[in-house]
C-alpha cells in the first residue's frame, strides 16, 4: 500500500502550461513557473506528447544523424555477435 505522501504526490491527471496550450512550443517562455497549468484528459496529452516527440524529431534528427558516427552509441554488430558467443560457452 502506498503511503499517504506518495498518494498525495502522485500525479493524478496531466497538465500542461496554459500557453503552451494555447500557442505551442515556445509560447511565454518568461512566464514559466507563473502561470497556471490547465488538467487534460489522458488521451489529449499522450497525443499532445506523440506530436511533441515527432516535432523535435523531425526538426533535429538530421543534424544529429549528421554529425554523429554511424555506430555511435552502439556495439557493431559483430562485437555483439563475439560477445553471445563467448557468454554461451
């Protein structure tokens, strides 16, 4: 059973700024933290984070894939392959 402050704590519905609402990403950036949030329902803000997600996305993943290595990040291929093969032996 969860305690009594992390049942107060607990997000209960999403919220977002009310001007980013009502004017997008970037709205009234100077009025973060002073104005109010407004409650959406569950399925308006997973879509409102699906579009934010594919907006970013689209808007910087160019220039990430640009200048990044082409593996970066990630084991090749092969050292994976070396590694399954080590560890099932």
């Amino acid at each position: 059973m969860l305690s009594d402050e992390v049942t107060r704590l607990r997000v209960r519905r999403p919220a977002v700024r009310k001007s980013w609402l009502e004017q997008g990403p970037g709205a009234a950036r100077e009025r973060r933290g002073a104005e109010p949030f407004v409650e959406l329902p569950w399925d308006e803000a997973l879509d409102l984070v699906a579009g934010e997600l594919a907006r970013v996305k689209d808007a910087h993943s160019a220039t990430a894939r640009s200048s990044a290595a082409p593996t970066a990040g990630r084991a090749p291929a092969a050292s994976i392959t070396r590694r399954a093969r080590s560890s099932a032996s």
